[in-house]
C-alpha cells in the first residue's frame, strides 16, 4: 500500500481515475479529483499530471463543494463563475438530449 502525503507526485498514486468538471476550461486548465483507496481525496493541476497533489478528507471536500455551491467562493474568479457554469450546463444538455 503507497503511503500518500501532501505534495507527493500524481505518479506516485499508482493507478488511479482521475476525474474532471463538466465545467472545466476547455484549454486544459482543470483542477482534477480521484478517490483513493484510503478514502482521502487527491486533487492535482491538469497542466501538470504528474506533478503534486493535495489529499483531503471526504469530509474537507463536502465542506468545499457545499461553499462552491453557495458561491462562497465567486469572487476568486472576477464573476466568470456563473457564465462557465450555465453556458457548460446548457452544452451538456444539448448533448444529453439530442435532436
């Protein structure tokens, strides 16, 4: 079993999925998040996948999305937030629900 700790290489997981948002820059500017078999939370910088990673708890990640949700966090991005979301959201269901 790898011993996991914050700041060690993505590499270093082994083989884990990484999962992104629907809602991510389609230039590749994502933030990535893959469950362990530990039960922490990885997050790694798409633009850098084998570089390090952040562990959270499950519980660090349901407080984080829970803000997120709320908007606790829109003002980091000058407002962009809110465009990204509902122009991502409209695509996917365009693509869910065809012609």
């Amino acid at each position: 079993m790898v011993i996991t700790y914050n700041g060690m290489l993505a590499t270093e997981l082994g083989e884990v999925r990484w999962q992104k948002s629907w809602h991510s820059n389609p230039n590749g500017e994502c933030v990535e998040l893959a469950a362990l078999p530990t039960g922490e939370i990885a997050m790694r910088n798409s633009r850098f996948p084998a570089g390090p990673v952040l562990l959270y708890t499950q519980a660090e990640i349901t407080a984080f999305l829970a803000g997120a949700k709320d908007g606790e966090f829109d003002h980091l991005t000058g407002g962009l937030t809110i465009l990204l979301a509902s122009n991502s959201v409209a695509s996917r269901q365009s693509v869910t629900r065809g012609p």
